[in-house]
C-alpha cells in the first residue's frame, strides 16, 4: 500500500489524487499502474476502512475515490458516503464486476452513480477517470 505521507517520486506533487479501494491485489495493482501511467497520484486501500483511514490523513484534496462496490470491512457504498462527509468535493466512481442493474436491485448502489464494469481496458479505466476529473 502507498501512505499518504509518501508519494512515488515519478508522480508531479501537483497531479491529482486519486484513492482507491480494491480488496483484488491484482485489481489494485493494474489500476494503479494504469494511473499512474497518466499522470496521476494514487493512494492505495485493500478495505474500507483503510480507505476510510487513508482520507483522514492525507492533508491535500483528493479529487477522486474510486472505489470496488463489495469491501471488506465497510462496503463501498459505506465508504463514499464517509469520504464524502470529510471530503464533499471528492468524487466516486464505483466499479464492480457485478451488473449494475443487479446492485440497484439490491441496495448496493443508487441508480444514476458513476460506474465502470469489471472487468474493464486500461483505455475504458483512463477514459472514465478522465471525464470526472474534467
């Protein structure tokens, strides 16, 4: 995991930030990779309550939480709406392998959230990324 306190020398201290919560290792890692390659910062949680934990340490504005649906510890629906109360400007983008017609369905999401489906390209990631940091 990336700390707050500490940032990948290859990343401009202006880029903006990104936290982002996958229990996957491998998930987190593609993701990050693919991130950081466009030149963002990203900070990394394997739970929701890291997450959580994450956005309360780090002092600059987090412009993004992308986060899985299902989490350990807290959910990501859970998760959002804690960053949200510390971090209103922050926006989410859950992603999941599960349909998003079938996570409405159930509660675990509200309809109209941005979402991006598991599995997903690098390209359809940076695309998505980019339209909400605009």
């Amino acid at each position: 995991m990336i700390r707050p306190e500490t940032v990948p020398a290859t990343v401009s201290r202006n880029a903006k930030t990104i936290l982002l919560a996958d229990d996957e290792d491998i998930v987190r890692g593609f993701v990050r990779a693919a991130l950081q390659a466009e030149g963002y910062r990203v900070f990394e949680a394997s739970d929701g309550e890291e997450a959580i934990h994450i956005a309360n340490l780090f002092a600059d504005t987090i412009e993004l939480l992308l986060t899985d649906v299902v989490l350990p510890k807290k959910d990501g629906k859970q998760v959002a709406k804690e960053v949200n109360l510390l971090r209103p400007e922050t926006r989410v983008l859950f992603m999941s392998g599960y349909h998003v017609d079938t996570l409405v369905r159930h509660g675990a999401l509200q309809a109209g959230v941005d979402f991006l489906q598991k599995p997903f390209s690098i390209k359809a990631l940076t695309s998505k990324v980019q339209s909400l940091m605009e």
